[in-house]
C-alpha cells in the first residue's frame, strides 16, 4: 500500500492484487456504494490488462512524487 503526501490526489478507482487481479470502476468503495448507489466494478485477472493499470499506476505515482 502507498500513501500520498501531496495536496493532488489520484482520483482513479483501482486496486491491483498482487500483480495479478485488477479491481476498476465507478465504485467508491463506501457503505452507500454498497447499499444505495448505481455503481460498477469491473475484476479481471487478464494479465495485458492488469500489467497497463500496473505500468500507469507507476507513471501516476511517479509524477506525484515530483510534486
């Protein structure tokens, strides 16, 4: 897990697992996500696709870091 120090934030809604699994979409990830909201959450194990989250993930994180 990484946290950022910087007044900008990511605002992508992603998580990769491991290098493996790859969680991606408008889900907010709170309770009334869950229970309320009209939300989408994609879960792939593609590994092209999980490797390009995982490549612009670094990028993002990388030019954050400058900041």
């Amino acid at each position: 897990m990484r946290v950022d120090q910087t007044d900008a934030h990511m605002h992508h809604k992603f998580a990769l697992y491991d290098d493996a699994r790859l969680l991606s979409g408008s889900y907010n990830w709170t309770r009334s996500a869950a229970n309320y909201n009209q939300e989408n959450l994609i879960v792939t194990s593609d590994r092209a696709i999980v490797e390009r989250f995982g490549s612009e993930f670094e990028r993002l994180w990388s030019d954050f870091s400058r900041r």
